[in-house]
C-alpha cells in the first residue's frame, strides 16, 4: 500500500533522486537477474515479477539503442479511451529496458510491463 513498508524495503538503498518502484508485472517476457536483461518467459508462466526498478528522470536522455523500450500499462487489459495525446488512459510511461535482442522481436511478443494483473 501507498506510504507502509515492509521488512525488505528496509534493505534496499534510499535513492538521491528518482524513487524505487516495486509491484511490477510483465507481460511476455521476464527479467533475468543474473544477466540483467529482459528474456523469454518462462514455458507457462504467463506474468512474471519486476524486480524492484530505480526510476530516475535524466535531462537530456540519451537511450542505449539495444534497449527495449517497453510500455507500461495500469491493468492488464492494456486497452482504455483514447486520451488527446493520443495514447491509451490504460498507458502510463515507455520504460527502457536492457535487452539483447532487437526491439521487434519483443513487440512481436507483445511483452509489456504492468500496474496490476486485474481491473
């Protein structure tokens, strides 16, 4: 829940800027945390966990071109009314992942990072 913690946000670094972002699934693929790389989920695991994320805004961002740039979603549904951006309601931000493979392979996928599983 908003503003509690647990016993494992007490071992985690506070950050000087940006936040640290837990509760996140994907969709199509998963992160592997060895090779610090989004990869193939695995054979009938449809969503796994983010693991926790550093998101920090940067001025001038220059993003490394083997990262996926994937969307992220409020629900799983990953459909809401088209907003004057042009963007789904459901969409909320790209977040650039590292990848070893090329952008298309996971837009193939459809793999997608998600706020929650259900409405």
């Amino acid at each position: 829940m908003k503003g509690q913690s647990n016993e494992l946000d007490k071992e985690l670094p506070t950050p000087q800027d940006g936040v640290l972002v837990h509760g996140m699934f994907m969709d199509g693929s998963r992160w592997d945390e060895k090779e610090m790389v989004v990869t193939d989920s695995i054979k009938g695991i449809k969503n796994s966990a983010l693991c926790v994320f550093h998101m920090e805004p940067k001025m001038d961002f220059v993003p490394d071109e083997a990262d996926y740039v994937a969307p992220l979603y409020k629900t799983s549904a990953r459909a809401g009314v088209l907003s004057t951006t042009g963007h789904s309601t459901n969409f909320v931000v790209f977040v650039h992942l590292p990848s070893k493979q090329p952008q298309d392979y996971w837009i193939s996928k459809g793999a997608a990072l998600l706020c929650q599983l259900n409405d």
